[in-house]
C-alpha cells in the first residue's frame, strides 16, 4: 500500500478548520479504502464505481455545490487540498472522482433552473449519480467552434443528432447521461450553441465500448452517439446563444481540478523515488548518496512547490470572486508539465523496476500523459495565456 509520508498540508498551507477537516476525510478514505482497492480496478480496466458511491456518502460528490441543492459548499481551496490527498492514492479514482464534481455537475449548478437544480444537480451532489460532460467530437477537439452536433426545434422540444468523443463517466452503472453542447444556427446563419441534458435510456442515445487509454485505466470514456434523439425544451441548460461560453466557463474550473491531479502526482512519484532511492543499493552504498540522483529529488520537490503554489493562488481567485482564467491556465500548464517530466524522472530513480508495471510508479507514469492533454491540450493553454497578455 502507498502513502504519502513526506507532505502534511496541515503544516505549510493556509488551510480554515473545515478545510483541514476535509483533508482529514480524504487522506483517511483515499489510504484506507482507495489505495487497497483502486489498483484492481486499474489491472481489469473498470471504473471502481463501488469506491465513488462510498465517496458519495461521505459528501464527496457535492464537493462545490451549496448545502441548499445537496452538496457541502467546499471552497476550490479546499476541493484542491483534498484532491491532493485522494490523487496520491490513485488517479483514476482521483479523476473520476474531479470530472463529476467540476464539468459533470457545475454547468447545472452555474446555469440550470432551480427545477434543472432539484431534478439533476441534486443527486449528482448527493453522490447517487456520476455526472459528464460532452463537448470533444471526433472532428472538433481543441477547436470547440468546430462542433457539428446539433440541435433542431422539433415538437416543441429539440432534435439532437451527432456524435462525442472522449466522453468521462457518462457509461459505467453510477452515469446519469451527460450534459452536451450543440449547435443550433438555422442553415447560413452564424453559429449558435446550446447546451442540454440527454439522460441515459432516452432513445436514440447510444454509446461505444470503453475504451483504452495508456493511463487513467479505471476512467470510464467512451464515443456517445446522438440518433435523432428528441428532448423537451426544460433539458435546455441556461442561454440558448451561450452555451459555448458557459461550458468555456466550466471549463476554467475544470483546469483547476486538473492542476490539482498534477500536483497529487507529483507527490506521489516523488515520495515513491525517495523511498526507492534510500533503499537501493548500488556500489555498496544506497543511491539516495548520489549527487546526480539527490539533485533529481532536489529539482522534483522545487518544480512541485511552484507549482502547488499557482494553482492554490487560481482557487483562492475563484473563492474571492476574481477572475482566475488565466491563473487556472497557468496552473494547468505548470502543473501537468511538471508531472509529466517528474514522473519520468522517478521512473529513472527506480531504474528497470520503475518500467515493470507492478511496481506503482510505473503506474503514475502511465497515468502523467494524460494531464498535458485533457481539458484543453497545453498548447491551448498556451494561447489562452497569450490572449490574457494581450497577445
Ligand atoms: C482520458 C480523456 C478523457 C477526456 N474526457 C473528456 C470529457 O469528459 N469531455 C470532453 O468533452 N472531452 C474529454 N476529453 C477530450 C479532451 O478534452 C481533448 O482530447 C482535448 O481537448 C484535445 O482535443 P483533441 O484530442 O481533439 O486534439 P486536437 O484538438 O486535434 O489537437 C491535436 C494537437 O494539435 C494541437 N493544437 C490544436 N489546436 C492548436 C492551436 N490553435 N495552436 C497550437 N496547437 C494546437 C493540440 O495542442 C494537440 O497537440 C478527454 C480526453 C481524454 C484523453
């Protein structure tokens, strides 16, 4: 079993008591249950629902949602203080675990109707339901403008024909359906797009089999398929001419969450090398007493730091109202970057064992890739840093 013995975020961060509480929960939950269980889930490539609905009954689930529609109102501070704590664990839990609480349930939480609220938002806070978000298609990934799912006004509802791709938590036994965007601009006119709700057993929504990453194994995503599938217009989520703008907007919170994956993994790796390092022996002394391998630990725990502290300071900006899209960038960039080179580097420390895939840090290696590409590639983050610059 892994645990983290070098990080006590009670120590070095400003954390309130009901924060500290939380961090308490998670790091008893993610090393007593998580980290036992999580790695079987990770070998059969299934996504442990059983240890999400546990996450559930704890509150886990309604991490940012108000107490009034079934959540607990944690700060993103906290959110990001706890997701240390359940991403050293494991982390296709962790993101799982960070798609429902951020993209899979704020677009109904930021712009549904009281009754949208009561009717899902509830018990995906409740944690009785996981939550997806459906943006990716097959032709339009970093270019969301480029979408062609669309919507049509048909029997006093809309008419949605399409298909996603790279969809999080919208098939495994927990899944509620998803909330998508579409286009809705009659032919020749500019393009609109709206977002709705398409719950799972509506006819004409069908999915693909699970599919493969090199990483995340535990992660459910799979292709989603739109087939003239009709819904009423109260599954319409916010302003009809803003829905690209309101998932954009999730999105910012998204990449938070994000950051804070990046930041659990680099901890964990660079816990495991420590370890690792202090315990094997090469030339009659443990390799820890190297210089070039000091130095490796030395540089992980300072790119760490940097950036553990961009993303607290782009939570803290959402917690006090202020814009935080670019801080969210950076943090992102940063942090995934930092956890992917990392990652590599601990795999190094530990030699041929680290490329085994029994031993956990090659599972981190595996699971780094991906957090420099999802919720809008690092090249993207880039630009959004540019255009905040003014570029
Ligand atoms: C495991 C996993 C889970 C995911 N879950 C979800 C989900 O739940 N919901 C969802 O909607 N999506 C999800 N995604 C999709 C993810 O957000 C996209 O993969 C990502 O936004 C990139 O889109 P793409 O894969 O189409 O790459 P592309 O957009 O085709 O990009 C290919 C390459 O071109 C680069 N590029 C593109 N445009 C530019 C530019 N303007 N300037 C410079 N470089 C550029 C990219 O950075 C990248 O390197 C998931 C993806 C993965 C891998």
């Amino acid at each position: 079993m892994y645990r983290s013995v070098h990080y006590d975020p009670g120590v070095d961060l400003t954390l309130n008591e009901t924060e500290r509480d939380l961090v308490a929960l998670c790091r008893d939950f993610a090393q007593r249950e998580i980290a036992l269980r999580a790695p079987a889930a990770w070998e059969a490539a299934v996504c442990p629902t059983d240890l999400l609905r546990e996450m559930g009954e704890l509150g886990l689930l309604g991490m940012l949602i108000p107490e009034e529609w079934g959540g607990i109102g944690m700060s993103t501070v906290g959110f990001v203080a706890a997701m240390e704590q359940i991403g050293l664990a494991d982390q296709s839990v962790a993101a799982a675990w960070q798609a429902h609480v951020t993209i899979g349930s704020l677009p109904l939480y930021l712009f549904g109707t009281d009754a949208q609220r009561e009717r899902w938002l509830r018990p995906l806070a409740e944690g009785k339901v996981l939550g997806a978000f459906g943006l990716t298609e097959p032709d339009a990934g970093s270019d969301t403008r480029g979408i062609t799912t669309r919507a049509v006004r048909a029997d006093g509802g809309w008419l949605i024909n399409g298909a996603k791709t790279f969809i999080s938590n919208a098939g495994t036994d927990m899944s509620f359906g998803v909330t998508l965007l579409a286009r809705t601009e009659e032919p020749g006119e500019k393009p609109t797009y709206a977002s709705f709700v398409v719950e799972k057993d509506t006819p004409g929504f069908t999915m693909g089999p699970k599919m493969r990453g090199i990483g995340w194994r535990g992660l459910d995503t799979r292709q989603l398929f739109f087939d003239d599938v009709w819904v009423a217009d109260d599954h319409l989520v916010g302003d009809p001419a803003m829905g690209l703008g309101q998932f954009l907007k999730t999105l910012e919170v998204g990449r938070i969450s994000i950051a804070a994956l990046s930041l659990s993994l680099t901890q964990a790796v660079l816990d495991l090398a420590i370890d690792y390092a202090k315990e094997r022996r090469q030339f009659g002394q443990p390799i820890v007493d190297f210089q070039a391998i000091q130095f490796k630990l030395a540089d992980i725990a300072t790119e760490l730091e940097a950036a553990r502290w961009l993303t607290y300071r782009a939570a803290a900006l959402r917690d006090a109202g202020a814009p935080f899209l670019k801080e969210a960038a950076m943090a992102k960039l940063k942090a995934s970057r930092v956890a992917a080179w990392a990652a590599s580097e601990a795999v190094q420390i530990h030699g041929g064992l680290g490329y085994m895939l029994e031993s956990p840090v090659a599972r981190f290696y595996c699971d780094a890739k991906v957090l420099e590409i999802g919720e809008g590639t690092n090249e993207i983050q880039h630009v959004v840093i540019a255009r905040a610059l003014g570029c």
